[in-house]
C-alpha cells in the first residue's frame, strides 16, 4: 500500500499490511492498522489505509469515518488526493453516485493525484447516467491511462474480493461507455473463428 509504504509507524507494525492487502486478508489488515493507530494517533495515512481495509471488507460507514478523521487530520497532506479518492470509492459502493463524483472530482484537483481518481468519476457519472460528463471525463482517464479499459480496470481491482463491488465499478464503467481491451477483442474474436472451423 503505498501510501503507508512512504511514511509508516515502527516496521513491525505496518509492514506486514502490505502482504494482508495483496491476499485480501482485510480483517486482519485492519488489526494491524488499529495496532499502528494505538502507537502514532497523528498519522492520517493510516486512517485512510484503515478505512480502506474497512470498505473492502464491506463496513462503508466505518470506512466514511476514517477518511473524514484522515482529512480533518492533515487536510495539506500530500497525498491528501488518496484520502478524497478511496472516499469516492466507499460512496460508490454505497450507491451514493453524486458523493462519489465530488469527492473524485475533489482528488483530480490534487497535482500528483493517480489516475484511479478519474476512474472513479468516469464510474459515478456512468450510473447517474451524465453521458457527456462521463465521455469527457473518460477521454482525460485516457490521456493520462491510453490502456485503461473494463479488462484493464478488472485485473487490476484484484484486491476487491467482493462480487457487489466489483460488479457496481465495472457496471458504472460500462453505463460511461468504457469497453474491453482491443487486444482482448481481437483474441475472443480469433478463437470464435478457429472454433468455427475446428
């Protein structure tokens, strides 16, 4: 997780979330955080890395309120852009589309925010059905990200381990107008065609 990569608590207590993150193990991760918050309480990272393992593990209201504690902490924080965008991200599973676009579009206005910011709008416009502001929202998502595409955004969400909210996000990217991979395209349509003479 990177943000608590850069600047974390004592080694023997954040290190390990990384590899809780990659397995999903998010109960687990969440321990760990709450562990690190009992020894440093000042560090808004960690609650933002907190209510990310609380939305991933489907507690969106728990999650909500660590992102605000993160926020009210350290609102110049430089990496101020991930607490607004994995906040984006807890309203979209909570089918709050319109919370989801002002917080996305509150990250996008942070210099070094990453490109998942802007997936998360394009997803919150597609299912408030805002086809303009979803197309141009997607062509920006594709100048900084020329790959991003649902087969693109489906690999990497691999840390979702929940159907609903991986189903919410693709959906959401699918009302935008998002498609598969060309690449993925060509293949499915190779196969189709060797299938049929085979």
């Amino acid at each position: 997780f990177f943000f608590l990569m850069i600047r974390r608590p004592p080694r023997s207590t954040l290190f390990p979330y990384t590899t809780l993150f990659r397995s999903r193990e998010y109960d687990l991760a969440i321990d760990a955080l709450e562990h690190a918050l009992e020894l440093n309480p000042c560090l808004a990272v960690t609650y933002c890395g907190l209510g990310d393992s609380l939305a991933y593990e489907g507690r969106l209201d728990e999650a909500i309120g660590q992102f605000e504690i993160a926020i009210r902490l350290c609102p110049h924080d430089p990496f101020r852009w991930a607490f607004y965008s994995y906040r984006s991200l807890a309203h979209l599973f909570r089918g709050e589309f319109e919370d989801a676009v002002a917080w996305a579009r509150k990250s996008i206005q942070v210099p070094n925010a990453q490109y998942w910011a802007n997936a998360h709008l394009v997803a919150a416009l597609g299912h408030l059905g805002d086809q303009e502001q979803a197309r141009s929202a997607f062509a920006k998502l594709k100048r900084t990200k020329p790959e991003f595409s649902l087969d693109y955004a489906r690999e990497r969400l691999f840390y979702l381990k929940r159907e609903d909210q991986m189903d919410v996000y693709i959906s959401g990217l699918e009302k935008a107008g998002v498609t598969r991979s060309e690449e993925r395209r060509v293949g499915k349509e190779c196969r189709s065609r060797w299938s049929a003479y085979h």
